[in-house]
C-alpha cells in the first residue's frame, strides 16, 4: 500500500511541472474501443483547464469522433487546449473556431495499401493463421493512414477480445512475419488483438514530435501516460523521444493519478489565495 502512495505520488510529481500531458487513448483513458466514462470525461474537462492535452490512438478521426469526443462536453474555451491525434500520430486535428481541424494526415497511397494487404496474406499462409469461427466486423481495415488488423473484426465486444488475447494470440509471431514482408513500413502491436501498419517512420513518437514542434514545446516539457510503453507494445516508440512517460494500468489509474493531481492544484491556490 505505501509503494502504490508513493507510486502515485511519484507520477503526480512528474506531470505538474508539464506543459502538455499525452494520453494513450485505447487502454489509458477509455477500455479497448469502448466509449469515454462520464468520470473520465468531468475529469479531463477540469485538467484541461490549467494544462494543454492531446490524446493519440490508432482509431481514425471518426473512431475517435464516436468513442472520446462525443461524450466530452466541455466549455468550448476549454477545448483550444486539446489536441486529437489518430492513427497512432499520423494525422492530428485541434480545435479552431467552434470546430475541429485536420492539421496534417498522411495518407498511404494505394500501391502501398495493395503490397500490405498482399503481405498479409503471405504471413497468414506462413505461420498458418487460421481465423476465429464468429467474427465481428472488418478483420483488416483501410483508416487511409495506417492498415490495421483485428482479429475477432473491429467491433467485438471487450470479453471477447481479453479471451481470445488470453487464449490466442498469435500478434507477435504476425507481426515477426510481417516485417520480413514489409521492411519499409511500421508493424506495431495494438490493443488487445490488432496489428496497426503506417509508413516508416510514422508512428507515436512521429506524432509526439510533431506536436512539440507546433506548440513550441521542449522534451522537459511533456509527459506521455500509456498501457502499453513494454517492448512491443503500441506506445513504446515514444520511448525514443526523450520525454517523461508513466506507464499505466488502465484508466482506473489514470483517474486516481488527475484526480490527486488536480487535487494538489486546488490545494496550491487555496494556500495562494
């Protein structure tokens, strides 16, 4: 119990001092493609009050649009503060003028798309992936940006994609496979049961740096909070940037750590006042 205070008390520490706090979103604010929690929501309402955020995850624009942006009803003010970050940082949207808009988007071209579909059937045949019998929506989906496989299809429920990551998955071995196919592109392990493909180079750690340099911000002053900064794991690439990051264990323990920060803040200006 005191190694958990301390824990939390270690990563409020390094956040208050930030400029900017990026969040995982998939796993970190939100469980695997479900929507935000009205919790979550009123707390990142009031942490974007007094820091700038930006949220990144390997859904589209739409995805995001449907599962975080639609149930966060904050002050309009307040959103100029936020900064959206889909297919794992290959496209990026802020807040302008009462609507959101796309700063950049790279998209793959279409010979690109075609050599990854064709990879992945090689890889399949190869390491004799054969798929589930009930599947739920797209296996392998077009988000312009990135290619991303799921193995249960993008809209299986959460149970059934921690059983099938428990008792199945067979991503590493993928991805292995992949990579021999397509050394000119990024192979990254996502959620609980997906595969995400970008062009090379484009990845988290792209879309961190991207950000810094259109909010003129320095390593020192950035924090990324994720599920996933292991070797392997979808966040990891941020790891080569430079900056603090705070690994966590879902979105229970990212309340705990805004709500103590937050917590802290009032405290300071009440000692100001």
């Amino acid at each position: 119990m005191l190694t958990r205070k301390r824990n939390l008390e270690n990563q409020v520490k390094k956040i208050a001092t930030k400029k900017l706090v990026i969040f995982d979103l998939d796993g970190t604010l939100t469980e695997s493609k479900s929507n935000l929690d009205e919790e979550m929501a009123n707390i990142l309402c009031d942490l974007l009050e007094k820091w700038k955020v930006a949220v990144m995850g390997g859904g589209t624009y739409k995805q995001f649009q449907k599962q975080f942006l639609a149930y966060l009803r904050c002050p309009k003010i307040r959103l100029e503060n936020l900064f959206i970050l889909p297919t794992s940082g290959t496209s990026f949207f802020r807040f302008q003028k009462n609507d959101w808009k796309r700063v950049y988007q790279h998209h793959l071209s279409q010979g690109e798309k075609t050599k990854i579909y064709t990879a992945f059937k090689k890889a399949f045949k190869e390491i004799g992936y054969a798929k589930p019998k009930k599947i739920y929506g797209k296996i392998i989906e077009d988000r312009e940006s990135q290619i991303t496989f799921s193995a249960l299809g993008q809209k299986a429920s959460l149970a059934k994609k921690e059983e099938w990551n428990k008792k199945n998955d067979v991503r590493r071995q993928l991805k292995k496979t992949l990579e021999k196919y397509l050394p000119e592109f990024e192979v990254r392990l996502g959620g609980l049961t997906s595969v995400d493909i970008t062009k090379k180079g484009l990845n988290k750690a792209f879309g961190v740096k991207e950000i810094m340099k259109w909010l003129s911000l320095s390593k020192k002053d950035v924090v990324y909070i994720g599920d996933a900064l292991y070797k392997g794991g979808n966040d990891a690439a941020v790891l080569k940037v430079g900056i603090d990051t705070i690994q966590v264990s879902g979105p229970k323990e990212v309340k705990q750590i805004i709500l103590k920060l937050l917590s802290q803040e009032v405290g300071l200006r009440d000692l100001n006042s």
